[in-house]
C-alpha cells in the first residue's frame, strides 16, 4: 500500500493512502509557509498533537466544513465535539484502529493549552502504521530517552523538529534519531518564523554522519515524500 505525505510548512502534514486522508496539525491560516489554504484540503480525518494554536489551527473549521473526524487527547477531542466536530479521544500510550489503519499516541515533552489559556490535556506523538508503513510524528517535544521503545517499533518513517527554542534544535533531533534508527527521516517545525529558522542541509549533513543508513529527506512546504 502507497503512503503519500505532503509537508504543508510547519507542522502540519497531509497523508495520504488508498482509503483515507489524514491531516495532522492543520496550522494553515496565520502559517506564513502555508501552500494551501484551509478552504483547500478535504481530510478525513484531522490528528491534533496539542491545543497551541500553530497545531490546533483551522481544526473546527475544517472539521465542520468536511465531516472528518478529529482524533487527539481526550480534553481536545471533547472541545472539538464542543464546537459542533465529530471526535474520538485517547490518550497517552493508547491506540485504536482506524480505516486508515492503527493510531497510538506517544509521549511529548512540551506544554499544551487552548489558545484562550485553558488546559488542553498532554502534548503527544503519534504512531501511525498504515498497512506495513509506520510513521511516527514527534510532535512538538524535546529530546527523551524513551524514543529508544518508539523506535522498536520499527520506524519507516519519523517526522522530527527542529526548530529549536520551543521544541529539539538539530543537534538533540540526531541524538532522537539515533534512539528510533528510522529508515527515513524527515525534519519539520522549522523556518516558520526567524525564532526558529534552521539550515536544513546543515542537518541533513550531520545526521549523514551520525546515521548513515538512515535516508535524510528535505522538503519543502508543498512537496511530497512517497513511500
């Protein structure tokens, strides 16, 4: 089974397979990298990591608009059905089939609150395995030991920040991904804004060092990665 995923800039991830289209972190509107706009994209399903407003983003509107269903922590699932979504909860090492496949959600060292300042539950990953392909999105999170356990799993592909400041910088984003030994990795949550501009081929060159089996790919806001 084919897995397409297209980096929207930022965080924000469109996958696609064979029966479903997944959307993570819908950051569209306000995001200065953004290909597409909200009013653009019909998912499916619309995975949330957290309830800062670069990751909960266009969520309700689009929800609304498409009739996907929003999947994240058990306090944004609840707003999101609040505000008129249809949402399914779970929560921190929880997991749950889907007709896209199975989704799990994974720690995050990060903080988590809706954009008027209320609690939005814990920050998470995501596991998501597709047919054989198993993808894990990061999320916003700094560097912990516990992405050794993540990766064994078996980790086609990880989705990484790097943007430093708010989440891991390049050089603790190598030592992630020398826990989880993905066979490829694709970095994200960077260039956004100045705060947290990178060199991109910097890293590139440093995980080719460090990892040298692991396949680097760079993308830009628009293009896609299929696998």
């Amino acid at each position: 089974m084919s897995v397409k995923l297209t980096w929207l800039g930022h965080a924000c991830w469109k996958i696609d397979n064979t029966k479903s289209t997944l959307l993570i972190d819908p950051f569209l509107s306000g995001n200065p990298v953004a290909p597409i706009t909200a009013e653009q994209i019909k998912p499916d399903f619309i995975l949330v990591s957290h309830g800062h407003g670069d990751h909960l983003g266009d969520t309700v509107n689009i929800a609304k608009r498409t009739g996907a269903t929003v999947l994240s922590n058990f306090e944004i699932a609840s707003y999101c059905e609040g505000q008129g979504c249809k949402a399914h909860p779970l929560h921190i090492g929880g997991s749950r089939a889907f007709p896209f496949g199975r989704l799990k959600l994974t720690i995050a060292h990060h903080g988590s609150s809706f954009p008027d300042g209320r609690y939005a539950g814990n920050p998470a990953g995501f596991l998501i395995t597709i047919g054989k392909t198993k993808i894990y999105d990061a999320g916003d999170t700094g560097l912990f030991y516990d992405m050794k356990l993540i990766g064994e799993e078996g980790i086609d592909i990880a989705l990484l920040p790097i943007g430093d400041n708010f989440t891991m910088g390049p050089e603790d984003a190598v030592r992630a991904a020398k826990l989880l030994k993905p066979k490829v990795m694709i970095p994200m949550h960077y260039n956004t804004f100045e705060l947290i501009a990178q060199d991109s081929k910097s890293f590139a060159s440093q995980m080719k060092k460090a990892l040298p089996r692991t396949k680097v790919v760079l993308l830009k806001p628009g293009e896609s990665f299929s696998i």
